[in-house]
C-alpha cells in the first residue's frame, strides 16, 4: 500500500512513525514533510497542503491507495472533497463536516442542536455589542477568535480590560479571517481533558485519552499556545470516556449525517470536567498536538487497519489495544513563542536514538546539511516508560540533550 500524509508538524510527524510501523504500508509519500519525516517516507516539496487541486494531483500521480490529512488547514479548504472526487480512498471529514473546527459558531450550533453539553456562548460580528456583552457577564472571561488561529486566537482572563483589548486584536486583524467574527464564552472551571475517536459517519472508536498544556510557562501561566506538552494514560473516573461518546461523539455524528455532511475521520473533543459534568468547549476536526505524540506511541493496533474499518462505515468491528505503559511529550519552542519566532538557529542533538525516547520534528528545516529552526514549536521530545515518572524523566533527559540558541519548555509537564 502507498500512503500520501498531507502535513508537516510534529502531529504529522508521529502520524507517519505509526504508519511506517504498518505491515501494510510500502511506502510513505509526506506533503510537504519535514526533515524528521524524510526520514520515514520520501517528502513532495512545491505543493503547499492547502493547495487542493494541487493535492489531488499529487495523489493521482503516485497512485496513492490512500490519503490521511493531518492539519486543518487543508480540511477546511476542501482537499477530502478535492481527492475524493478522483475516485481516492482520503481520510479526513469533508469541508463542510470540518466547519465543527474551522467555526466556532457552527460547532456551538452543532452541539446546541444535537444536545451536546457545552458552555453557553454567544457570537458578535461588531466590536460595539461585544464589549457591551462583556460589561454584562461576570469575569473570568473567555474571547475566541471564530476560525482557525492555530491554537493563538483564545484568551481567558479575569481582567475586562484586557478582554475588550483581545476583542480589539481579532477584530483589527491578528488573526486574519478568523478573528472577522468573536464567539465569547461561559467561563467553566475544572480540569481539561483531551478525547480523541476514529469515526466512520455514523459511529466511532475512542482513542486512549491525553491532557495537555495550553500556557507558555510553569504553573499554567503566560499566553495560550498550541500547547507545551502532554501525558498519556489520564487517570480518570470509571466510564467517563463512555459517557463522553455518549453524550458528545455520538450525538453530535448523528447531527451530522442527518444535515447531509456525515463526519468521517479523526474528531478531537477539548473537554473541561466541571463540575456538572464534561463539557465540550471545541471540537477538532484532526488529532489534537502535542497530545497525538503521546496516543500514538501507545498504541498496538495498526493505524492502517482502523483508518481502513472507518472508511469501511465499520469502525467500531476493531477495538484498539492500548500499551500499558506511559508517554510524556515536552515542547521545546523557539524564542518569543508564540507571540514571535526566530528561525534559522542551528539545532544540536535532535537526531538521538535512544531507546524508549522518540523526537518528533515540527518547526524544523535544513540549511544545507544543517537542521534549523524553522517555527514557533520547533520539537516534540517524547519519552516512554512503565509509569508516568519513568517517561517524565527521560523525556526531560533527552530534552536536556537537545540544544538551540533560545529554546523554550516548561518543566512541569506531568508533574
């Protein structure tokens, strides 16, 4: 089987370590890759991931038996839609079903509509009513761009001030066409919980839960982020994951095939468990990063067989086999992450091989022969152990080995 991975993170990068580790895959085409990834399959560089047409193109060239997309970014501009349309097995929801992330308003609707529990909301077009709204409601507060912002277009913050200043950003452009609408939220406390199922359209599989980092600093503290870090297994109440794909996946697929756009592909539920129970405060419409690095390594079933049983509109005839062991993810970020980067530093110890550790690359690139930092989140160091402390200790250990003029990581991931 040839595979074609659309993306270049850290989240792509872990996607085709578990695919390469496939008997079924002979070879591993990434679009347009990194340097880590190279090292699994050969990378198709000219053609950026949005580029759908494009996309198509290169999967029709190569004859590809199978498509996976990583980022949202391409399932929002209609690649499932583009390559399906060749007659191409593509895994990934259509661009209409990926709306559950690339608009806030839609997947609050969404969820209102199917029943799914998630913190009240309301959306403005106009800086005006939004900070009349504000004046309102009791802090904290939550301001989100309504598009994709690559996990930066989220503040949460006690001081209205500073809310109606974030109001300001989104509308006068730092996130481009994301911020052109602002969804304003409920403030829910409780810890957050990242959920994860392979779905066929009408049902789905769980995948092993995460938790991760969203604040740049120790103690949870600085600007949100992509995310700094994760662990996998969670401890977690009995039955809480059954309960969630019975009161959000499973309502909200049932929503979907029947407004015509049914959902097929990875689905990511961002939860906070309040104390009236799990609430779902945003769906992805891909694996979640840093937390897909995490679940990937502990998985025993082949990826390829539940990607294909969901194509199949038969996900739920496998059930994954979850290692027992633990895995533990540190971020190491450039230098004024995520407000700025610097790029071009030369990156030192990256390409270890250690046993029970794996790197996966994100903003990496080579100048020459050198690797260089190449974005916000540069690596992804993850290590694995019998326990959560075991991994902890040598995923900082690797990280400790690994060095770039400004790198940037928080250490108390797993903590």
């Amino acid at each position: 089987m040839k595979i074609l991975l659309i993306g270049s993170g850290a989240r792509e990068h872990a996607l085709a370590w578990a695919l390469s580790r496939s008997p079924k895959v002979d070879q591993l085409l990434c679009l347009p890759g990194n340097p880590g990834m190279a090292r699994l399959g050969a990378v198709i560089e000219g053609v950026g991931a949005t580029d759908v047409g494009a996309v198509a193109a290169v999967a029709r060239v190569h004859g590809v038996d199978l498509v996976v997309v990583g980022p949202e970014a391409p399932l929002a501009a209609g690649v499932v839609d583009a390559v399906g349309r060749l007659g191409i097995p593509i895994f990934g929801p259509s661009r209409a079903a990926a709306r559950l992330e690339s608009s806030k308003t839609f997947a609050k609707e969404a969820m209102d509509a199917a029943g799914v529990p998630t913190p009240g909301s309301a959306t403005f077009d106009d800086p005006g009513p939004a900070y009349q709204y504000l004046t309102s409601v009791r802090g904290p507060y939550v301001i989100k761009a309504d598009g994709l912002a690559a996990g930066k277009g989220v503040l949460v913050s006690d001081d209205l001030d500073a809310a109606r200043r974030w109001v300001d950003r989104c509308f006068d452009g730092a996130f481009g066409d994301a911020g052109s609408r602002v969804v304003i939220e409920e403030h829910v406390a409780g810890p957050e919980l990242s959920v994860f199922a392979i779905c066929d359209g009408n049902d789905a599989v769980p995948l092993a839960p995460a938790r991760d980092y969203k604040r740049l600093r120790d103690g949870d503290a600085g600007p949100n982020t992509g995310g700094m870090g994760s662990y996998s297994p969670v401890e977690l109440d009995p039955g809480l994951v059954d309960e969630v794909m019975e009161t959000v996946f499973r309502p909200i697929l049932g929503h979907m095939a029947d407004t015509g756009h049914p959902y097929v592909g990875f689905l990511y539920a961002g939860l906070i468990l309040g104390a009236n129970g799990p609430r779902v405060i945003e769906f992805n419409a891909r694996l979640g990063d840093p937390e897909t690095q995490v679940v990937l390594p502990r998985l025993n079933t082949d990826l390829v067989d539940l990607i294909e049983a969901a194509l199949a509109g038969d996900v739920r005839s496998i059930s994954p086999a979850w290692s027992p062991r633990a895995a533990v993810n540190i971020v190491l970020a450039s230098k004024g992450y995520p407000e700025s980067t610097e790029t071009g530093m030369p990156i030192a110890g990256a390409e270890q091989e250690q046993e029970d550790v794996v790197v996966f690359h994100a903003g990496t690139a080579l100048d020459g022969r050198r690797l260089v930092t190449d974005g916000g989140r540069v690596l992804s160091v993850v290590g694995i152990g019998d326990d959560l402390a075991s991994a902890r200790s040598r995923a900082y250990a690797a990280a400790d080995t690994i060095t770039f003029p400004g790198k940037t990581f928080r250490t108390d991931i797993a903590l």
